[in-house]
C-alpha cells in the first residue's frame, strides 16, 4: 500500500514498486490511507509523512489504533527530510522503518527485501491516480535511467507528462 498526495511521485514509486512484482494500491492523504487499512489487511505501508488533510504520522497512530489485524501492517515512512531526529519522530509515531526521498528502486527493493511473500499479479492493483493523457514529447532518459530500466520508455514518459501536467497546475 502506498500514500503519497503528489501525483508524481505517486506514479513514479508505483511503477518502481510494480517493476518489483507487487501490486499497489495508493491514498492520497492520510484519511483515506487510514479508511483503507482499516478496511483490507497489508503486510505493508509505504507512508509519505507530509500529506494534506492528515499527515503521515498522524494517520499511523490512526492505523496503529484499529482492530487487530488491520493495526500491524509494516509501516515505512517517507520524507524528504533525512535527519535522524525526523526518523525518530517516525519511529516514535508508531512507524517501522524509514527510506529517505528521492526513493529509489534500489530503496524499495531493499526494504522489501524482509518480506518472503510471493507478489500477486500486478494487474489487480488499484489507483486513485489519473495518468495523464498520452503525448508525443521527448524527455531525457538519462534522467530517469533508473526508473527507465523497470518500468520502460512508456511507464517514464507517463511519469514525465504527469509531472508536467502537475507543474502547470501549481505554477502555471
């Protein structure tokens, strides 16, 4: 499960995460990260922790508060900020680990790397997030070589026309 509010990033991190063979299912704030653990049991959450209506820490103690056994699902933050004072307010809010933005396929596998469980088909996974409409642009593809490697040419050039689309949004 992953919660992330920035349509972007969102993409990006499915693609890298769906490249590992697992599925995603994505919230965009911390509400409605809090309304689908409490609803369907995950082994894992990938909790970004600066999030609109409710961030990220306080929806962990939300989930950390439900019924058994929507409470335990492996919870690992995600933030920009990379101190070690903002891993333990983590840790302290009831989060399990922490991995440092920009997340990387490198990073996801890593922490994922614990788990023993055998991914079910990407293909069931869901989304609230709308892709942007297909475009003829060209972007650089040493840039997002990384993501490039996984996903392919398609999958990044879905993740560059989001950005954009997102970068008209709030500059434009």
């Amino acid at each position: 499960f992953r919660s992330e509010d920035d349509k972007t990033n969102q993409l990006g991190a499915t693609k890298l995460l769906q490249g590992l063979g697992f599925p995603v299912n994505l919230a965009s704030d911390g509400i409605k990260a809090v309304a689908a653990c409490s609803a369907t049991r995950y082994d894992v959450v990938f909790m970004d922790v600066m999030m609109p209506e409710m961030d990220g820490l306080a929806a962990t103690k939300l989930i950390r508060s439900l019924d058994h056994p929507y409470c335990e699902p492996y919870i690992i933050a995600l933030t920009a900020n990379a101190q070690t004072h903002d891993k333990d307010v983590c840790l302290e809010a009831g989060m399990d680990d922490y991995l440092a933005k920009p997340v990387t396929r490198a990073g996801f596998a890593a922490k994922l790397s614990r788990f023993r469980v055998s991914a079910p088909p990407v293909a069931d996974a869901k989304s609230d997030v709308e892709p942007a409409a297909p475009g003829a642009t060209v972007f650089d593809a040493a840039i997002f070589g990384e993501l490039a490697e996984t996903p392919g040419a398609d999958d990044i050039r879905l993740v560059m026309e989001t950005l954009l689309a997102e970068s008209k949004k709030r500059f434009g």
